[in-house]
C-alpha cells in the first residue's frame, strides 16, 4: 500500500507535542495516523497507543497499519478503542480501590441496556423479585418511560438518562437502584467505566503518573465525539507527565450529542496556544462537484474543501422531487441509474429511524395482536436482517423482559437459565432469531409457528405462549387477517430496497459510490435544504446533513418533497444539477 507525503500530511507526521489536527472527508486520516504509527514505533524507544471509538474503526486502523508496514501493531504499542482502554488500564486491575469491591466487573457492550438480570424467579425454594417491583409506582411509570436509555453517573449523586440530566427525585433514585443493582451483579456498562476511570485517576494521582509512563504517545482518533469525562481524563494523563497527545477529529462531523459528545472541548483546542493547530483539506474521496454541495455547511473560518487525484465520472448532483408516497420509485430510479454507470456500491441515507420506518412502509404499524411481543419480534428480526445487530439483540431482550411479565411463572429464571449464567451470552438469542419462521407465512401460521418456537427454543410447556389474534381491527375481520402474509400486512417492502436504506449514524466514516440522501420540510431534528447554508455555529443537523454527502466517491442525489419549491431548490443546490420529477 502506497502513501503518498503531501505537504500537509508531512507537517502531521513530523508534529510532536500536543497537536489537534482537523481532517476533512476522505483527506486520508486513518491512512496517516497508521503511517506515523508505523514511524513512531521504528524507535523502540516510543510506545504508542492509538484510540478510536469504534471496533470497526479499530480494525480499520490496524489493518491499514499492516497494509502500511506488512506486520500487525504488537507490544509495546496498542491500538483500542476508548472504552477498552480504559477497563484495560484502569478500571478493571484497580476496581478493589473503588470502596472495597474486590470483584472484577463484566463489561457490557451496547447490546445489554436492556435489564435481563431484574426478573422475578424461584430459586432454591426462595423468591426474588426485580427491583422495580419493589418501586413506586411514580419510579415505576419513570423507569417504563426511559427503558430504552442508558441510566449513568457522571458525578456523585448526579446522573444521566440517555443525554439528559436527570432532574427529578424519582428519576435519581431509579437511576441509583439501577447502578447499584449493576454493581451488584459484578456488571459495569460503558459510562460506568468513564466515571470509575476519571475516579480513580483523580483520586490516585500515583496511577496517572504511572499510566503517562507507560506510552509516550497518545493519538485520539474521531477527537470531536469525545465526552467530557474521556476529556478530563486526557487532561489528567497530559497533566500527569503524557507529553505527546494528538487530537485527531472534524467539528462538521460530531453527531453524536445523543452519547454524551461535546465537540465544543475539540473546538476549544483550535484556538489554545498549548495545542499545535494542522489542517487536512485534501479531500480524495469524492468529486468536487460532491464536496462543493456539503461545503455550504461551514463556518466562516472554515477553509474550502479540495477534491484531490479523484478520477470523476462528471455526474451532476441528483435531485428527485417526489410525492411523498413514490420513495420507493425513487430509490428503484436511482440503483437503476446507478447499474447504468457500474456504480454498484451504494447507499440510501435518512435522519433516523422514524424516516426509515417511512421509506419502508413501517411507520404506522397497528397491532393485530393484543399482545406486544409478536410486534417486538419482528421488530428485532427486521433489525437483525438488515444488520443492525446489537439494535436487535437489545429488542430481544426486551422481548425476554414482556414474556416474563405476561407468563408470570415463578420459574422463569429456568426457563431462561442461559442468561442467569451468563449475561453476556447472545449466541442462544442469535440462534432463536435465525429460526423464526419466514414473514411470507400468513398472520396465522407465523404466530404458530413462533408460539411453538419460543416454547421449544426456551423450555416452555406447550400452549404457554399464545399472543391472541383480535377479533376486530379497525374495521377489519381478523379471519381476513389472518390469512394475510406477515410481510404484506406489516408492508415490508423489497428486500433489496431495504437492504440499501440505513440511517446517518449507521454510515459514518464509510464511503460508497453512490449515495441517495432522503430530504424533509424544514422542521428542528429534520434534514432539509436550508441546512446547506453557512454560519457562525453549525447545528447538530448540519453536521448529519455533512456526513451523509460526504460519504459518496463518484454521485450525489437528494431525494426533496413536492411540498418543497423548485424555487427554492435552485437557492440551496448547486447549478448544473439533473432533476428529475417522480
């Protein structure tokens, strides 16, 4: 693998010291910490530990530093992500200075949010119950209301659901039983590390001198979704001894406020004598036609964005200006334009989830069932289908949570014995996930078939699970809906077109030939065209917007409602672009 030293990139391989360095889409930045990774650990003086965020931006690195070098990073140096770092190093070999516990903790990753271990269960003659049936039931309504977040403690006796504050008595003392609850059972999550870690770093100043001396370098990949405690703790490392720090990110492309990110610390770098300031601006990834449109989101002192050695098919930008029912229509259109220039790796990008469920026909979903669960599981199988994997696996488990609640059986525990045992296992929920029975069955023989399935798969007697179809639904008569596939009546639409949809969060950091991206009318958490406009402080929707067009090498479309002015998209978008009506 070739790396070629551009002016720029020579001034970052060659900074030591504190340096923030700001890269821009495509500018090649994994490639060159890769490569100065490799040249710092020429010197068998230097010990090196590059960061990210991600597993999958972990694997990049390495594989790209064996790429690079022809061998794999080893011992002294290490390449992790973040939450890794900090278990390895800090928490888990001096978690017995954390008010006496001598346990070593499991860490769970982002498929475990959901509480498996509250239940309620008979064990050796004794029942135990989980603990918000010991709740009140203002605690009680709290928790229900905020399952789906992740309750953490950021300080003594301040703690967060999700991204918030939690602000209210309930709140607070859900949040504690919680936490205390997980401590118990010997299990940490990932904000939990960030608080134990900056505690003991604090707390035992001796262990930060220590930690500095064992890497002479530290580089931070993604830098601008860092939080403020992973903050405050690089600042105990550099303030204890660690003299190298590098700060690697890009302001446009922090769109994680929802974890905790606070891209206002990189930015403050920018402008701190102590930090040496460098700049990527060689895009070569995209054409400039591409890098044009997303760099209208900028602040005033953003420099412009440069394609660089991109050979350009000379495609314009796309725009469909649609009805709202024709999305479809228009992600057929596109992949078949796409065919047409053998651009053959593509994606569909929207907001969020809600948009997506829109594109493919899953946004008003009524039950046919009076129970939640059948909903559920297809809604995790839907999940797991297109990849999202972890999502799924925490909607299973939450499935886990309702069977127990509506089966009310004192053995529960052994029914689901393999979590009790290990709740770190999913390979028994994977199993169970690839076993469902096909949506193309009818209503009826999907929910048999799944009733039976969930009896035999987790040691049911048979006939204890039964979701009970509604007689009546919305005017229909359920003998009707019953033999209605499963796939037609929840409108799970081409699987080839559901293949190509995710979400902003899902791509980035990848790149593709082609990208569609879903537009809305202007509202406060929508993509819309008045996103593409400069100024002094750029919304966290701006910064979606950004990452979303700068994932494409050779075409850019944009998919604008009818509701929207060709008016006004001739203001946002730039001339030369092909419409196209659907």
């Amino acid at each position: 693998m070739d790396y070629e030293i551009t002016p720029e990139r020579k001034k970052y391989i060659e900074a030591r010291g504190l340096t923030v360095l700001t890269a821009c889409p495509g500018s090649g930045k994994t490639t060159s910490i890769a490569y100065k990774l490799g040249k710092l650990a020429e010197l068998k003086s230097n010990r090196v530990i590059c960061l990210s965020f991600t597993n999958n931006a972990v694997s990049e690195l390495s594989d790209t530093f064996t790429a690079l070098h022809g061998l794999r990073p080893s011992f002294p140096h290490k390449i992790s992500t973040i939450d890794s770092f900090l278990s390895q190093f800090i928490v888990l070999p001096f978690w017995y200075l954390i008010n006496g516990l001598k346990a070593r903790p499991s860490i769970l990753d982002n498929t475990h949010n959901t509480p498996i271990y509250d239940r309620h269960y008979e064990k050796n003659g004794k029942e135990y119950t989980c603990f918000y049936m010991r709740l009140s039931q203002q605690q009680k309504d709290y928790y229900y209301k905020h399952w789906e977040n992740e309750f953490s403690i950021i300080a003594p006796n301040t703690y967060c659901c999700g991204n918030k504050l939690i602000d209210s008595e309930e709140g607070r003392e859900v949040a504690q039983l919680i936490i205390k609850r997980r401590l118990q059972l010997g299990i940490l999550t990932s904000s939990d590390v960030e608080y134990f870690a900056y505690d003991i770093l604090s707390k035992h100043p001796d262990i930060s001198k220590a930690l500095s001396m064992r890497f002479d370098y530290m580089i931070m990949d993604e830098a601008q979704d860092m939080s403020k405690m992973q903050f405050e703790i690089i600042n105990l490392l550099i303030n204890a001894g660690l003299s190298n720090v590098e700060l690697v990110g890009d302001l446009r492309q922090s769109i994680y406020a929802w974890r905790n990110a606070h891209p206002e610390l990189f930015k403050s770098l920018l402008s701190d004598n102590r930090w040496k300031q460098l700049r990527f601006v060689d895009n070569r990834r995209s054409t400039q036609i591409i890098i044009d449109q997303y760099n209208k989101i900028k602040e005033p002192q953003d420099p412009n964005i440069k394609s660089h050695n991109v050979d350009s098919l000379g495609l314009p930008i796309y725009v469909y200006h649609y009805d709202d029912d024709k999305g479809l229509d228009v992600i057929q259109h596109f992949s078949c334009q796409c065919n047409g220039y053998k651009l053959h790796n593509l994606k569909v990008i929207c907001r969020g989830n809600d948009q997506l469920k829109e594109l493919t026909g899953n946004s008003n979903i009524v039950s046919c069932w009076k129970s939640e669960i059948p909903l559920l599981i297809l809604k995790s199988f839907n999940e797991f289908s297109n990849g999202e994997f972890s999502d799924s696996i925490k909607t299973l488990k939450h499935v886990l949570s309702f069977i127990n609640e509506e089966s009310k059986r004192k053995d529960f525990a052994s029914s689901f014995s393999y979590i009790d045992q290990n709740p770190l296992d999913v390979s028994c929920l994977i199993q169970f996930l690839r076993n469902l029975p096909t949506i193309s069955l009818t209503i009826e023989e999907w929910q048999n078939k799944t009733e039976r399935l969930i009896e035999q798969h987790f040691n049911f007697e048979n006939g204890a699970i039964d979701f009970q179809i509604k007689k009546k639904m919305d005017g229909y008569v359920m003998r009707a809906v019953k033999l209605t596939r499963v796939c037609d009546f929840f409108n799970f639409r081409g699987s080839n077109s559901l293949s190509l949809i995710s979400t902003v969060h899902k791509v980035k950091g990848l790149t593709y030939d082609a990208c569609l991206v879903f537009l809305k009318k202007k509202q406060s958490t929508n993509l819309s065209l008045e996103l593409f406009s400069q100024c002094d402080d750029l919304k966290e929707t701006q910064r979606l917007l950004y990452v979303a067009c700068s994932r494409p090498r050779q075409l850019l479309a944009l998919a604008i409602p009818k509701s929207i002015s060709k008016a006004k998209i001739d203001k946002y978008v730039n001339s030369g672009y092909l419409y196209i009506e659907i």
